[in-house]
C-alpha cells in the first residue's frame, strides 16, 4: 500500500510572491514527497510578475499556467503550514505541524534579492523533504507497516 502524500500549504498575507515560488518549487522538487498548496487571507489579480520571470529563467517553471492567488478557503485541509515571514499578521490555518520560515518580501526589490529569496525557499524545499522523507524510512523501519504519523516529524 502507498503512503499518502502530505499536504504542504505555503501560507503569506496575499499570496503573491514568496508563498507561490514555493508552491512552484515544492512541485518541482519534492512532488514524490508532498502536495504543495499555497493561499493567503487575500488575493491579488496576479502572481508577482518578477517572481514569475525569475522562475520562468532559473527553472523554467512558468507559474502563471498552474498557479494563481489563493485564499485559505480554496485549498484542501493540509498537514503542514509554512509561513514565509508574516510577522504579527500572518494568517492561521489549521494544521498537525506549523513552521515560519521568517523571508522578508523581495516584492519591488533587486532582481538579486529574489534570486537570494528563490535560493533559500529551494534549499528550504529540498530540507523540508528531507526531513518528511527521514521520518517516513524511520516510521516503517520502527513500525514495519509504513504509516507515518505527523506529529512525530518535528
């Protein structure tokens, strides 16, 4: 029998920027390991257009044809919720596991500040996967039956 997938949700205020490359990379990197949701408290009409043209240059993702602003609303219930540095007006979601990753918004900076915002939501990615994938082997080495229970990720 095969393991469920968790459901990752990338959570920010208007779910446009930090929260989407995310979604993108969590996708693109860790889709045998979780789902990738992302959602805000509120919309904007688009995805932030040098997020988009970043990602569509390093990994040739172009978000725009799977992915658009979200509210929490219009996502499934999820098992893990990272926030990418709200501060005190970041949205609460119900979950089993909530982590803040503290990334200030690149939203009209550099095109250098999102590439460092890009390199670190990648490196988050691949460590978040890592640690899911860990306590998976370590459940069904200690279980023998393969179940994976959340609560004991962290």
């Amino acid at each position: 029998m095969k393991n469920r997938l968790l459901k990752v949700a990338f959570v920010c205020v208007h779910n446009s920027c930090r929260s989407q490359i995310a979604e993108a990379l969590g996708k693109y990197l860790a889709s045998d390991v979780f789902e990738s949701y992302s959602a805000g408290t509120e919309r904007k009409p688009q995805i932030n257009q040098d997020a988009v043209r970043l990602m569509k240059e390093i990994y040739q993702i172009d978000m725009e044809l799977t992915q658009y602003s979200k509210l929490l609303s219009d996502i499934p219930p999820v098992d893990i919720v990272i926030t990418m540095g709200c501060n005190v007006h970041c949205p609460h979601i119900p979950c089993k596991y909530r982590e803040d990753w503290g990334l200030q918004d690149p939203t009209g900076k550099s095109d250098e500040e999102f590439r460092k915002t890009i390199k670190v939501i990648h490196r988050k990615i691949l460590e978040l996967a890592e640690k899911i994938e860990n306590r998976r082997k370590n459940e069904h080495t200690n279980t023998g039956n393969g179940t994976f229970n959340i609560k004991k990720v962290y």
